[in-house]
C-alpha cells in the first residue's frame, strides 16, 4: 500500500454524527486504502482526523463491528486494537434476510428472484458439484422423506436443500442469498401451509419436484435442473394461498 495511512483521513466536513464517520471508513475501504486485517487509528486519533468527537467514532465502531466490516480487540500489544475484517457469511446472511423480511417486495419479486438466482445455482450444482456436495442434497432430502414429518421441520429441510445446491454451485454469495431469501419467508410459508387441506400431498407432491432437481443435478443435466427448478418455484407460490398476506 504505497499511500501513508497517516496522510489518507481528511476531515469531515458535514455534522459529526456516527453515519458520516461510517462513510468516512466505508470510502477508504471502496478506494482501496483500507483492506480485510488492516488496523485503524485509535478512537482519539481518528476523532480528531475526522473532526467529529469519540463518542460519534465508538457508535460507528460499533455498528459495523455488529455488522462483521472491524473486529476489536482489547489489552495492548500487536493483536490489540481495531481492524478490518472479512464479513463472515453469517453476518452478510443475517442483514439481507432482515433487510428482504422488512422491505416487503411482492411475492412476483421474490418469486423472480428466486428463479433467476436458483436456475443459475443448480447449473453450476450440475457441473461442479462433488460427492460432500451431493451428500448434503441427499442429507436433506432423506430428511423431506421421513414419514410423518411435520410442517416445520418439512419447510426447514426444504430451506436446507435449496442452500445445499447454491453451496454444491461452489458460489457462497449464491447460498447466502439464498439462505436470506428463503428464510425470511419462514414465517409466511408457514402460515400460508397451514391454510392447504391436504398439506401432507402437497408436501408429498414438493418433495417430488425435489428428487427431480437432485437427479438431474447428480446426471450433470445443467439444463434440466434449471428448467424443473423453476418450475418447482412457480408451482410453490401459487400453492401457498395468501402467501403475501401471511
């Protein structure tokens, strides 16, 4: 890095507020300045090059540690301190779930991008996947299989199996999104089964279409797994009465 981390911080010139010292932070990492394991100047120092006061600098610390962008650590020494972290894939998981859970998109919006997302992963799944991958699709479906199982189980095992094939794709971006899309459609997919008469044959019928995606997958049929995918995902949410309003 051939810029002196000591020259790159201006000070702002807006109200000193945590959300300015957030994007303070967030442009040096957008220009490069500042990548996953670098440290960043103590709270007093970086109050004064920002110009803003400590108190604002620990609430940004704060809300982006929450977020997995710093890590802290206390005591002294060279591991003490704040640095830049790789966002774990929980953390990213966890904000684009709460972020599609409140931003109430229509069930067409969430349905198309389920279809584009999930036809692209089981292409890859078709072509890349391995013999751990193709155990955890199976893993899954034996669950979806078990006599009896109930609803919630049934949809969590159905979550399960989706990501599974994002993950066989070899793209995390694509299970995390995954993962957040179908997630924080639980409680929706679970109020809507609950208004299905016969909800053991549509969960029979569900799985079905499961086995079809997973065989076509193991056959290396890119194109017949992205086709019966999304036709699972359309024949899903048309389903599920009141999805939208559950």
């Amino acid at each position: 890095m051939s810029e002196d981390k000591g020259t790159m911080w201006k000070p702002v010139t807006r109200p000193s507020t945590y959300e300015l010292v957030i994007d303070a932070i967030e442009d040096q990492i957008m220009a490069g300045s500042l990548t996953v394991g670098d440290p960043l100047p103590a709270e007093r120092d970086l109050a004064t090059k920002l110009g803003v006061s400590r108190a604002s600098v620990r609430e940004a610390l704060r809300v982006l540690e929450s977020l997995g962008v710093v890590r802290s650590s206390g005591g002294s020494g060279r591991g003490a301190g704040t640095f830049i972290a790789a966002m774990p894939s929980a953390a990213l998981t966890r904000f684009l779930r709460l972020h599609v859970a409140l931003a109430n998109f229509s069930i067409d919006e969430v349905t198309e991008t389920r279809i584009q997302l999930e036809r692209s992963s089981s292409i890859l799944a078709a072509t890349r996947a391995d013999k751990d991958s193709l155990a955890a699709i199976n893993a899954q479906l034996a669950m979806m299989d078990t006599p009896g199982i109930s609803i919630d189980v049934f949809n969590d095992a159905d979550t399960a199996f989706h990501v599974a094939i994002a993950q066989a794709a070899g793209n995390q971006l694509f299970s995390d999104l995954t993962g957040a899309i179908r997630t924080s459609l639980r409680k929706s997919i679970f109020s809507s089964f609950s208004r299905v008469d016969d909800q053991q044959a549509l969960m029979a019928k569900l799985q079905e279409q499961h086995h079809l995606i997973s065989e076509a997958i193991v056959d290396g049929r890119a194109e017949d797994a992205a086709r019966i995918t999304e036709e699972h995902i359309r024949f899903a949410a048309s389903a599920l009465p009141g999805l939208t309003e559950a």
